[in-house]
C-alpha cells in the first residue's frame, strides 16, 4: 500500500507521521512546540488528518491482483462512540500474499454487524477489484466467513490460521507450562499426515485433558477446517502456519492505539489504521521466508490455475 495520490510537504507531513503514530491532537501540538517551537491549533491538525479521508477511499477501491496464493484475515477490536455511546467494534485486515511472496493490505472494514451476510460483502468487494482466484484463505474462525469464501471463490481452500489456534489455546494455559503445552501442539500441526496429527491430538488430550479440557475440545471441534493444509507438501504448510504476516502486524498497530480509550467516529479509526497500516507496510521490501520454495510448490499442484479467466 502507499500514499500515492496526496503528496504531502514540510509541516503536513510531520502532522500526518505523528498522527500516523497514534499520538492525539493534544499529544502533536505539544511535540511540534517543543521540537519547534511553533503553536498550531487543533483546527490545522483536524484539518490535514481529515484530508487522509480521500485517500484512504481511493486506496480502498484501488484495483488488485487477479491471483493471491495466499489471503489472511483478521481482525482487531477497538472502542468507537456510536450513537451517544462507546461501543466495542471489530476492525477488520484482509492480508494477501503475492505472486512475489510480497504481503499486501487489500482493504480494511468496520463491522457494524458480524456474520455471513458481511464477510459475503467483503469478499465480493475484493472479486469486484479484481481478485480472480485465491489459493488458500486463512481465518479466525470468524463466523460465516468460511462459507462466503466458499460461495464466492468456490476452489479456494479455506484454512483456519494454526498461529490463532495455538494462541488461542494457551490463553487459559498457566504461563509455567505454555512452553510444553505450545510445544505438544507443535506435534500435531506439524505431523506429516493427518492420522498422524489425530494420534498426536489423541497424545495431547491424555496429556493435558484433566487439567486444560477446553483445549482438546476445540482442536476436535475445529477439525476440518484445521486439517485442510495437510493436503500441501511441507513447503506451502510451513508457509501457511509459521507466517507472522498476521500476528506482526497486530502487535504494531496495537502499539499505535494502546493511547486510545475510545475514537470518536468510524472515520477516525479507518484513518489511523490507513496511516499505520502505511507505515508499517514499508517494511516489507522482502518476500516472506521460504516463499521460492512454496512458490514451486504452487506451480506444479496449481498449474491450471496460474492465470486465472
């Protein structure tokens, strides 16, 4: 992603970076006085902020890629005054990962209501920008988005993100033994076939069920949707589930709005994670690990499936 229809200049663009940090008016009017030595109103911060507003709509309806071997989807709940009051809402991040192996925002959305008939918005807004085909689409287990994928790119393989599930496992987990609970369930994600990733669920359950039943439970009940990239030789699974393409981009801009008791409307919230989505998109000058060799792997068992109609 890029800033590439507004060039900013001098004392916008310190205004837009600082912004972009999660710093509030208040916050940027106090380092520019102190950098500079200079008074601005609260009013010319409003006002170059809002101008990111255009941009932002153009980047969301910008075009896309025909083919994303790879789409990750997730999500990060924030605080938003809505009608009078504060309200808990879910931002999400469609993640896609290029012919090159390049990460790449392909949009952001606010959910007012959760559930099938939104992720089927979603996911024909990215088929109307473009996006032809996808090979693999890895979620969090967000309700109805397994079938609006399905309805929409119907090849697509639909896999539930194993980084999310382990994380997700060792939330009720004791912190001195997360290690060997993380280290256990290794055994199963990573077994070289799928009755073999069931015995090793098996071995974890006699393990760890009398104290962390809950665990189990939710790998069992998750099955097919975990199971999925064991059709995949090691190359493209080691891609699938020991990316951090999600889980790094979460902790920045967790870090941006960590400040942040609550934002005042929708809008604002799309233009901070615009600007730091921005800034922490600059950083991926380089392919994600081992993508030359999940790349070949893809060539081969997709072949008719590289230039999409």
């Amino acid at each position: 992603m890029g800033r590439h229809q507004t060039r900013w200049t001098g004392f916008d663009d310190k205004i837009i970076s600082l912004y972009a940090r999660g710093l509030s008016v208040r916050e940027i009017q106090g380092h520019l006085e102190e950098m500079y030595g200079t008074e601005v109103s609260p009013t010319l911060i409003s006002a170059v902020t809002d101008a990111v507003s255009e941009e932002v709509k153009i980047w969301q309806t910008r075009p896309l890629d025909a083919l994303y071997p790879i789409v990750y989807l997730d999500c990060i709940h924030v605080k938003v005054r809505d009608s009078g009051a504060v309200r808990t809402k879910a931002v999400y991040l469609a993640i896609g990962v290029n012919m090159d192996g390049h990460k790449e925002v392909l949009g952001l959305w606010i959910a007012q209501t959760e559930g099938a008939k939104f992720w089927l918005q979603v996911v024909t807004e990215l088929k109307t920008r473009g996006v032809q085909d996808i090979f693999i689409a890895c979620v969090d287990g967000l309700k109805g988005f397994p079938e609006a994928i399905e309805v929409v790119y119907p090849k697509a393989a639909v896999q539930l993100c194993i980084v999310h599930m382990v994380r997700n496992s060792l939330n009720s987990v004791s912190w001195k033994v997360q290690r060997e609970v993380a280290a256990d369930l290794k055994t199963i994600y990573t077994s070289s076939t799928v009755e073999m990733a069931q015995q090793m669920l098996g071995a974890f359950e006699a393990k760890w069920d009398r104290d962390y039943p809950s665990i189990g439970q939710s790998w069992r009940r998750n099955w097919e949707r975990v199971i999925p990239f064991f059709d995949y030789p090691p190359e493209i699974r080691k891609v699938i589930y020991a990316t951090n393409a999600i889980e790094s981009i979460n902790m920045s801009l967790r870090k941006v709005i960590k400040t942040r008791s609550s934002f005042p409307t929708d809008e604002a919230v799309t233009k901070l994670f615009y600007l730091a989505l921005n800034n922490i998109s600059k950083k991926w000058s380089m392919p994600i690990r081992d993508w030359k060799a999940a790349l070949n792997r893809f060539t081969i068992q997709f072949e008719e499936r590289l230039v999409p109609a």
